[in-house]
C-alpha cells in the first residue's frame, strides 16, 4: 500500500473513531418519505402529497409501476394509483433508494466520474437483488432493492474527503484501495445514522465476506451473490475465485455456476429490473 493510501486511511479511520467525520444525511424528501411511512395510519393521499412536492421522484416512481417487472394490463399515470399498486412500505423504500442518486454528484470531474460509476454499479446490483429476491427467497423485494442501492454507500464520505485533496485524486490506485478497505466501516454508520433497520444496516460491512454463513438467508446474501453475478464475464477477481464453497447460494439454492446472464427469463427480469432504477 502507498504512503497516501496509509495516511488517508489513517485519518479517516481516526475520523470515524472520534466521531468527526461528517457522515452525508439522507435527501431532504426521502427523510420525509420515510417520516411519513413510520406513520401507522398513514394514508396513500397523504404520502401521495409528501412524494408529490418532487416532481422527478414522482416521475421515477410512476416508470417503476409500468415497468415490465410490475406492470399489469392497465397503465397507471397518476402517483396515488402508483403507490395503491405498489403499497406504502414499497413506495417509501423504493422512494429512498431513488432519491438517494441526487448524493452521488461532485464538483470535481474526477470524483463526479466516479460517484458516477459507484451509482451505476450500485443500480445493477439493485436490479439483480431484485430478481434474487423474488424468485428464489421470501424476503421482500424492496428491501433488497433498497439494500443493493446502499451497499456502497460509505463510498461517499471517502470521494468528498478526495475533493480536498489533489494527491489522492491524481493517483486512483491509492484512492481505490482506500475505498475498497474504509467504505464497509463507514457504510455501516450511515445507515445507522439514517436509522435504517438492522437487516440493512449490516450489509456494507458483511457483503465481501465470503465465508459468512448465517442461520437463514437474509439480504447480505443476497447482496452478496448479485455483486458476484455483476462481474460475471469480466476478469474481476472475484471471478476467479470458487465460488463452490460460498455459503450465499446454497442458501439461496443457487448453483455457484449458474450465469443468470446465460438464462433467457432470469437475464430479461434483470434487464427490467435495472432499467426500471435507472
């Protein structure tokens, strides 16, 4: 490891042990998303009013409706009937995750290619824990919607610190490594500053631990096999590893060498399913 990539991760570890490193807070209308789902007898006019007040959610969450993942045979194009068919938690989930793309923008080029990228990787994984989801578990598919959304969220923090900082923009294999070794530590405090529940909150931190093997499947795992399938037909090192003795598929009756990619349904749901976040 270089001796800016030593002292970058120094100081940021530092950082998060002595609780100084400003976390990113959640865009303003998915906190009221949120708010407003927690809300037991909230109503479908009354979170139709809170998603309403921002018109490119709306627009985002009306496209998922009539997506060929979800649609039925009649089109919806009003946001009450859009959240009438998903359901209030659906909505608010997929609403967060959604809102969340306004983060990942920089004022640098550098940086905004980058949070660009993590954005774009982040939204192929969703789509693929999407599909997971629902055809192999019982878990729901927002959540592992939402969960492969933020498993890369703790790259944020890292990419403002490298605004500041020319040495570690101009060399990417520093700025890298210090994101593939800090990003799980800080992911995990975010969505735990964001309140996010356990099963979520757990993910960054969980989902590269390949030997992992929980009593029951949850959405680690299914993070986990959809970043493994994301690098299928790259030379990802991931790709060369045996995937034979990674508990996640067996859990998820899974065989470690299907290419979801090679299966005509399970490759279109995908092509769909990312599509419909994008």
């Amino acid at each position: 490891m270089s001796k800016l990539a030593e002292k970058v991760q120094e100081e940021l570890i530092q950082a998060i042990d002595n609780d100084e490193l400003v976390l990113p807070t959640l865009p303003e209308v998915a906190l009221k998303v949120r708010e407003a789902a927690e809300d037991p007898d909230i109503s479908i006019p009354a979170l139709s009013k809170v998603i309403g007040n921002d018109a490119a959610l709306t627009a985002r969450i009306i496209k998922v409706v009539n997506s060929p993942l979800l649609r039925t045979n009649r089109e919806i194009t009003d946001l009450q009937m859009a959240i009438s068919r998903l359901g209030i938690n659906y909505t608010s989930n997929l609403a967060t995750g959604l809102a969340m793309e306004q983060m990942f923008q920089a004022t640098s080029d550098v940086v905004d290619r980058k949070m660009r990228e993590v954005w774009n990787k982040s939204t192929e994984i969703a789509g693929i824990c999407h599909v997971l989801c629902r055809q192999f578990t019982r878990l729901m598919p927002d959540q592992a919607t939402l969960a492969g959304l933020v498993h890369q969220i703790g790259v944020l923090p890292i990419l403002t610190y490298a605004e500041d900082s020319n040495a570690l923009l101009s060399d990417s294999i520093s700025l890298n490594h210090v994101i593939e070794r800090i990003h799980p530590i800080i992911g995990d405090k975010i969505l735990r500053a964001w309140d996010f529940p356990e099963q979520i909150a757990r993910i960054p931190s969980q989902f590269l631990d390949f030997k992992r093997n929980s009593d029951k499947i949850d959405y680690v795992d299914i993070v986990q096999v959809a970043t493994l399938q994301s690098y299928l037909g790259s030379e990802h090192p991931y790709t060369q590893m045996d995937w034979s003795g990674i508990p996640a598929f067996a859990k998820l009756g899974l065989e470690p060498n299907l290419d979801m990619h090679a299966d005509e349904d399970l490759s279109a749901a995908m092509e769909a399913a990312m599509s419909m976040l994008q």
